[in-house]
C-alpha cells in the first residue's frame, strides 16, 4: 500500500528543447542602424528595445519578439537542423 501510494505521487517530467541565446547587450543607437524599423513588423524601434538579427537570412535588424516569429515560421529546417547538431552538448559551468 506504501508503494502505491508513492507511486500516485511520481511527477513525470518531459524533455523539451529550448534555445540558448547567447546573451550579451551591445548599446546602439538607430543611427549606427540600416533601418530605423524593425524589418518584420515595420514599427519604429523606441528606446532600449531589444533587437536582433537572423543568423539564417540577411532579413534585417529584428525586435526580439519579431525575431521568435520569424525563424520558427522561415526556417523551421534550419532550426531543426541546428538543434539536432548542438542536441547532444552540454552547457558551459557559465551558461
């Protein structure tokens, strides 16, 4: 009755894979920018927006919710693909 008992209370976790951005900030202003508008959604950056650019395609500077959107809907495969690869490596005692 005891193991039963244990056994109800048993959490299954499941593997999922999540993607580790390398984080470091770089200020900028808009002038050192080639658009002043994020090349997905096309507003305006405001000031300290977090931004980025595609590692797969030359799209453009990116905010980093537009970013998400992009690559999981443009290059699914490639993401695929790179996950694949790096799946097995283990993180850094940093990370």
């Amino acid at each position: 009755m005891y193991n039963r008992y244990l056994w109800d209370q048993i959490t299954i976790y499941l593997l999922v894979n999540v993607l580790w951005r390398e984080g470091w900030l770089k200020p900028l202003s808009t002038e050192s920018l080639p658009n002043e508008k994020c090349s997905f959604c096309k507003n305006d950056f405001k000031d300290l927006e977090f931004v980025t650019s595609c590692e797969f395609c030359e799209i453009g500077i990116l905010h980093d919710e537009c970013h998400k959107i992009h690559i999981t809907k443009n290059h699914k495969d490639s993401l695929d693909k790179k996950i694949k690869t790096h799946e097995e490596k283990r993180l850094h005692s940093y990370q």
